[in-house]
C-alpha cells in the first residue's frame, strides 16, 4: 500500500473506530480500556478539539471521499482554503493521538 494511500485511509478508520462500539474482549481487560480511551479521545477531537469548518472538511474528505475541489465547490471556497484546514486539522489530531500514544 502506497504511503498516499495509508494517509488517506487512516484517518477515515479513526473516524470509523470513534463512533463504533465494539464488544469488550473478557480475556484482556487492559486492551480493551486501551482501546476504549483510544475510541473516546478520537470522538473528543472530532467533537469538541476541532472548528465547525475543520470537522466538516476532514469528513467529507475521509469518510465521504470526496476531493479538495468538490469540497471547495460545495462550501463555495477556494481549493486551497479546504487543504491549509484539513491540513490544521490532521495536525491537531494528530497532537492528541501522539501524546496518547507516548510511552509512560
């Protein structure tokens, strides 16, 4: 899979485990709170850590699938506004998930 691909698709898998419960696995307590602080603290970002205008662009980008240009059509913007906002956007989470994910 090609580094564009995977960058691609990320973030829309994020967005997928956020709001998606899965059945909590008896047999490891530990990764199951893993992974349920993982699932919360992505539905935060997407919720409250990011504008109205980031969270808008970013989904229709990543879980609709829609171009920077069909977006900027859509929201009756320039293309490169849509980028420079997915890109503030994908920065800031990534800044939540990295601290999350730090070894303590």
């Amino acid at each position: 899979m090609s580094d564009r691909t995977r960058a691609k698709r990320l973030p829309a898998e994020l967005i997928d485990i956020a709001y998606t419960r899965q059945a909590s696995d008896a047999s490891d307590d530990s990764a199951s709170v893993k992974a349920a602080l993982f699932r919360m603290t992505v539905r935060d970002i997407l919720d409250n850590g990011l504008t109205k205008k980031q969270k808008c662009y970013i989904m229709y980008y990543y879980r609709d699938g829609l171009t920077m240009e069909e977006i900027a059509k859509r929201c009756g913007v320039n293309r490169s506004t849509v980028s420079r906002t997915v890109a503030a956007a994908r920065r800031k989470i990534e800044q939540r998930l990295i601290y999350l994910a730090r070894p303590r």
